[in-house]
C-alpha cells in the first residue's frame, strides 16, 4: 500500500501531538524516510518537471510544523546556522545533500562572536532523512538540481535564527529564507 503526503502529515501531527520532543520527531524523521520511499510521492511531488523553487507543501494549523519541498536549480553550500527555537528534518528525494553539525568551541557568552569545530559530517542520499533538533548548528551541501523535502517546527521566517562565519567567528542574524 502507498504511504502518501497526506498520511504522512497524519503521522507526523499525531506523533508531535503525542511527544513533541526529540523522541515524536524521530518518528518524523522515520516517517519522511517512508514517504521518501513512495514512487507516486516522487513523481507528483519531486519531479523535474515542477520549477525550482521553495514549496510549502502543508504547514498544519494546531501544532505549525511545516512540510516544505525544496527544489535547488544552483549548487549551494549553507553557512553553518541554526533554526533558533526550532527543529528541521531533511529528507532526500534526488542526488544528495551533505550534512555538517558544528559545536561551539568558546563559552557561548559573546553574542557576536563564536568559535565553531566539525562535530559530524555525513551524506544524505535519496530516501534518507537526518534531523537537527533545537538550535543545533549545520551547515548543508548540495549540487545542482538536488531536491530535498523538509519538515521544521515551526515557519522559520518568524523566528530568530543565526549564521556563524567559522573563520572570522562573527554572528550575524539571518533574513528571511536564509540557508533553506
């Protein structure tokens, strides 16, 4: 039987109303890995055939997760980030995203300021998800025309998130649709 987007978003509400902790966004990440799986999924909503762009494919009105489907025309390499007060999940539906997470190295005190190291780097391929749970830092990787889907928290155009250079350690805050 097909796992579909919309019993996908039934899953991902009522495994975030039941535990909206790290634990009920690993049954997220679980159930994006599925939805990755489904051909139809892919076809209808992946496909090379929609234009490049940022899709909002559901943002749910009780608990405001979102389901976003990024299609990249352009290579990108993120600056190391976070998602603020939220979380993000990221499934791969064509080529590859790779994934760095940075821990901060310095005491976290200087609000503009901050010494950054690799903490873990890894590759997500086709039907693979990862996830960054509350203000984990991560920068992502991918070649051109990469198509990823990704389920946060909440719009993160809404809420306070930031951008780390690792060489000069300066802080700055980012914009709207910044690192997406």
């Amino acid at each position: 039987m097909a796992y579909d987007l919309k019993q996908f978003i039934a899953d991902t509400h009522a495994a975030l109303k039941a535990d909206p902790g790290p634990a009920g966004r690993e049954q997220v990440r679980r159930a994006l890995e599925r939805l990755l799986q489904d051909k139809d999924f892919l076809a209808t909503q992946c496909s090379e055939a929609t234009p490049a762009g940022l899709y909002r494919l559901y943002e749910d009105p009780d608990l405001g997760f979102q389901v976003l489907a990024h299609f990249n025309k352009g290579a990108r390499i993120s600056p190391p980030h976070d998602h603020g007060r939220s979380w993000a999940i990221y499934g791969q539906a064509t080529l590859y995203t790779d994934m760095t997470e940075w821990e901060r190295t310095d005491d976290g005190t200087d609000p503009k300021k901050a010494a950054l190291k690799v903490k873990r780097r890894y590759r997500l391929t086709p039907g693979q998800a990862g996830i960054f749970q509350n203000g984990d830092i991560h920068s992502i990787d991918y070649p051109e025309n990469a198509r990823f889907i990704r389920v946060t928290g909440t719009n993160l155009d809404e809420i306070d998130r930031v951008k780390f250079d690792p060489k000069s350690g300066e802080i700055t805050r980012m914009t709207r649709q910044q690192a997406t």
